[in-house]
C-alpha cells in the first residue's frame, strides 16, 4: 500500500506487455493447431464432424518460407508439451485477470471503466478470441472476462464488450483486410500460415463479441458483416468452416435482439388507445346495426337496399383497386431493422453453400439456416423468397449420401413447417415425402438383422429421429390420406421383428401420432399384414365380409406381409386403444 496507485499501475502493465508481446499466446495447444509455419493449414473443427476423405479442406495451398537445405524437419508436438502450451496459456490469461485487480481501487474520483483502457487494450482481444476455445483454456478465458468486467467497474461482460465494441472490431477488421488484400494481389490466391492463424482467432472473437453483445452495435455490425461476407467468398472452397459458426452466433444473437424488440413492441399493441374520433364511428356502426335489425323484424326494407332512384354518387371502382395497390406498395417499401438485414444478407450466402461438395460446409449452412428462418419467423416478406431460393438445393440434401446430412437436412425441414407451412404444404406429397421415405426403405435393409453395435452409428440415429419426427411433420403439413399411406407402409416395416428394438419404438410413437389423424387407414393397413388364420387373436371378433367388402382389404402375400409378432402387434393395438376393443373397430 506503500507505492503509489500510478506506480502499481504502471509496473502491471509493464508485466503485463511483456508477456502479452511474446509469442507464448501462439503455442499450439491442440493438435488441430496451425501456429506452426512450416505445417499444412487444417481447420480447427475438421475432426469434428464427419466428412469424406475428399474433403478440399487440405487443398489450398499454405505459403511457407522456404526450408535451408540442412534444417531438420519439424516434428509435431507431443502430447505433453501440448499440456504444458495448455497451462501456460491459462496462466497467462489469469495474468490478465489478476493485473485487473488495480483497477479495483482506483484513485477517489475516477472510475475503474475510465482508466481501465491500457489494459484491456493489452489483453482484452487475447482473452475474448480464447473465450470460444474448447476445453480448460475457453474456460478460463471466460472465467477471466467475468473477473475483469468485475473488477474494471463493468456490471457484466455483456457491458463490457458492449463497451468496448469499437476496438474489438477495429482489430477484427485489420484482419479480415489482410485477407481481401491477399486476396486482390495474389492469383491463385494462397494464405500464410500466420495469417490463418490471426483469421482464425479472429473468427473465434467474433463468435465471442456476437454472443455476449446487446443490440446498440448493430450500427457497427453492417459493414463488418459485409467485409466478412466478401472474406468468406474468397476462402470458402478450403476455409469457410471458420466463419460459419461465427455467423451462426451473429444470427442467434440477431434472434434475440428481435424477440427483445418484439416484446417491447407488443403491449402497445395489446392495449390499444381509442381517439374520440375513433369511439363516434363505433357507436355509429352499432347504432346503424341497431336500426337494420329492427327494421328485419317488422319486415321493414333494409336502409342498405338499393332505392329505385339512386341520387347518391358512388366512387368509381377504380378506387378501391388504387387503394388495394397503395397499401401493397406500403407494405412492400417497410422498413426493417438492421439486424433483419443482416440475416438476409448471411441467408443469402449460406443457401449457395448448401450444394457445395464438402459435407461439412453443407451441414454448417444449413445451421446458419436454421438459426435464420427461426428469426424471420414473422417477417413473411423476408422469409419466403428465401425459402423458395434453399428449396432446391434442400430437396437435393434428401438424397445425401452422408447420413449425417440429412439428418441436418431433415431439421431444418421441420424448422421450415413451423414458419412456412402453407409453402410446404402444397409440395409435401410431391416433393418432400418420396426422397425421405425411400431414405427409410434403404436404411431398413441396412438395419434388419444388424448387431447391437448397429445403435451406435450414425446411420441409426438417423433412422430413429427420422421415424419420431415423420408421424409430426404429417400432423403439421395436414397431409391427404393417399399420402399417409405411404408413410404408414413405411412406418410398419420397421415394426418388423428383425429391426432393432430402438427402430421399433420410434415408428410406433410415429403411428400413434398418425392414429390421431386418420385412424381407420392406421388400422385398416395393420389388418392388412395379419393373415386370415390370426386375425381373430389380434383384432378380436372377425370382421363380417359384409363390413370388409366395400373397404377392397386385399390379403397381402407371404412375401408382400410384415414379420411382426402378433403379441406384439397386440400390445402395440391396446396402445392405441388404449384398451383392446371388444367389438370391431369402426373405420
């Protein structure tokens, strides 16, 4: 306490910078890391999720100073001293929190967040691009932004990058026009190593800022959105899986702030205010409501009627067509808020993302998608010509052969029937069902008869949430009985015995949910693969020929017929019966 306040300041700072400057914050921590100049540049999320082993990804070049002859060549890091890179990264972040400490008890009149930018001009931007790493180091990263929001006079860290906005995306933009720079001199463009390891720390801090800040740096957002879109063209055959996620957390954020909005919005709304003006043309119109129902009861002509002379003078009928093309010009010239713009633009660029040739681009799309239509939920203008512009291409993912891609493909179908049912419904039987119930039909050879291992793939996983999620998605898209059959048929191959118990539990629920909507045709198409000699143990009473003639029940073949057991289908009828009915079931 003895040493001045400005002394401890400056001493900090000082310790501070000259670690800060060194190069341990580059130690690779992982072995998906690219600090390392003389090593290929790789993504640090390729392992991640599934893709081929043709994946471009590894195909653009990395510039690498040229090797003397007699180097030795570099090793990858071991296990251990990835640990040890690991710790010291954590301790230097902790440095960081603890030199924030100072700013605790700062001189009588001035406030920690007044003197506190030497500081956070230092460390700031090192601690938010760790905040989004994986594992120990993400998490003191964050634990350190809390320390330093505490400790700097901020009352969160949402204030304090809120605050602080300007010079993270200041930095951020040095970065992204490094790469337009590389990018206009170079042809056949190739990126340094060190660039792509700023770039991805870069991305890593724009998913951090996205994440915690409020809704007053839209202003700042549009242009750099723009230049990260622009980076994005450049780079996306081998390195758009960087700003993918960065963009999906911008879009999540964009959610939020709309729901905000529209929260704030909605009481005015609810609570509507009435002018004097308004209140005289309601007693008016009930008054002359009044008087026309009397008049009905003594049989009086209605004032509405026409007169055999009309005197009055009508407005012409081209009126009420100007008006009806001056409220859709009205409602055509809306303005919308920034950030629904923001999410267009983003849109726009992932949806010709979701044909490109490496899987896991497809399935980052289609998460910066979804995120998407979920915001534009309300906003109908928007909304639809991006879906009529993803539709194709989305069809086209059905037909995936990554199983993975479709299950995102499906998920985002189920997203588009929440917000834009109408549009979906009248392509349901044409266009959605065929691809995803003879994905079903594949997949149901591939799963009768597979091993316990079987529910560990993929491919299972896949099958099973297809199966709980088909039953509704016909409830939503209120789908015609003709189709229905389809489904059903398809739902009752995978109650065979053969397919895993997992599969089984999965159409079952599906059926349950169909049993709501047309139950006769559930029933009807179960009847169907029973034959004769057991249909009485599992429907009860035998159905009269009179009673089945007029429903054309054909008797399926032995090959045509499912392998269910009939205790089975007996228990699975008393669940949606509930009960097992005595009498016939009527259809």
């Amino acid at each position: 306490e003895s040493v001045p306040w400005e002394q401890r300041k400056a001493d900090s700072l000082r310790v501070l910078t000259e670690y800060f400057d060194s190069d341990l914050l580059q130690l690779p921590t992982s072995s998906a890391d690219d600090v390392n100049l003389n090593t290929p540049s790789r993504s640090n999320q390729t392992d991640s999720i599934p893709c081929d082993s043709t994946s471009p990804l590894q195909k653009w070049p990395v510039e690498t100073p040229p090797a003397p002859v007699d180097s030795v060549s570099v090793t990858k890091p071991s296990l251990k001293e990835l640990k040890e890179n690991a710790v010291t990264v954590c301790l230097l972040l902790e440095l960081f929190g603890t030199a924030s400490q100072i700013y605790h008890s700062c001189p009588t009149g001035a406030h920690a967040s007044d003197v506190c930018e030497d500081l956070l001009r230092i460390g700031l931007v090192a601690c938010i691009s760790r905040a989004g790493h994986p594992g120990l180091i993400g998490q003191t990263a964050r634990h350190c932004l809390r320390y330093v929001s505490l400790h700097c006079g901020f009352t969160s860290v949402a204030e304090l990058i809120t605050r602080n906005a300007d010079f993270l995306i200041s930095n951020i933009t040095l970065d992204l026009h490094r790469v337009l720079l590389l990018g206009a001199d170079r042809e056949p463009l190739t990126m340094p190593a060190d660039l792509l390891h700023s770039l991805r720390l870069s991305c890593q801090t724009l998913g951090t800022v996205f994440e915690h800040a409020t809704i007053d740096v839209v202003p700042l957002l549009r242009p750099l959105v723009r230049q990260v879109l622009t980076c994005l063209d450049l780079t996306y055959e081998h390195h758009a899986d960087l700003f993918l996620p960065a963009l999906k957390r911008l879009l999540t954020a964009c959610r939020q702030w709309n729901e905000t909005r529209q929260r704030h919005t909605l009481p005015a709304a609810d609570y509507p205010t009435f002018s004097d003006q308004d209140v005289y043309g309601l007693v008016l119109r009930n008054v002359q409501v009044l008087v026309e129902n009397t008049r009905g009861i003594h049989h009086l002509s209605s004032l509405s009627d026409p007169e055999p002379e009309d005197h009055t003078q009508k407005s012409p009928p081209t009126d009420e067509a100007a008006q009806t093309d001056q409220d859709a010009l009205d409602h055509s010239s809306r303005i919308y808020p920034d950030h629904l713009h923001i999410v267009e633009e983003i849109m726009l660029r992932c949806i010709h993302l979701l044909a490109d040739t490496d899987p896991k681009l497809r399935l980052l799309s289609m998460d910066v998608l979804i995120e998407g239509y979920v915001t534009l939920t309300n906003e109908r203008e928007l909304l639809l010509p991006l879906v009529h512009k993803a539709w194709s291409a989305l069809m086209a993912r059905f037909r995936d052969q990554h199983a993975v891609v479709v299950e995102k493909a499906f998920q985002l179908l189920t997203v588009l029937t929440r917000v834009a049912g109408d549009f979906l419904r009248a392509r349901a039987s044409s266009e959605i069902m065929p691809p995803l119930l003879n994905f079903l039909i594949r997949g149901a050879g591939v799963s009768a008869g597979a091993s316990r291992s079987y529910r560990h793939l993929t491919s299972y996983r896949v099958q099973k949430q297809l199966l709980e999620q088909m039953g509704p998605l016909c409830r939503q898209l209120n789908l015609s009985s003709e189709t229905l059959r389809s489904v059903i048929h398809v739902l009752i191959i995978y109650l065979e015995d053969e397919q895993p118990h997992g599969l089984q539990q999965a159409s079952e629920y599906s059926l349950q949910v169909l049993w709501q909507l047309d139950f006769g045709l559930v029933w009807t198409l179960l009847f169907m693969q029973v034959p004769k000699e057991y249909q009485d143990e599992a429907f009860g009473a035998s159905v009269p020929n009179k009673f089945c003639y007029p429903l054309q029940i054909r008797q399926p073949s032995s090959t045509d017929r499912r392998r269910i057991n009939i205790a089975r289908l007996r228990s699975i009828l008393s669940r949606l019966y509930k009960i097992v009915p005595v009498t016939n079931p009527v259809i």
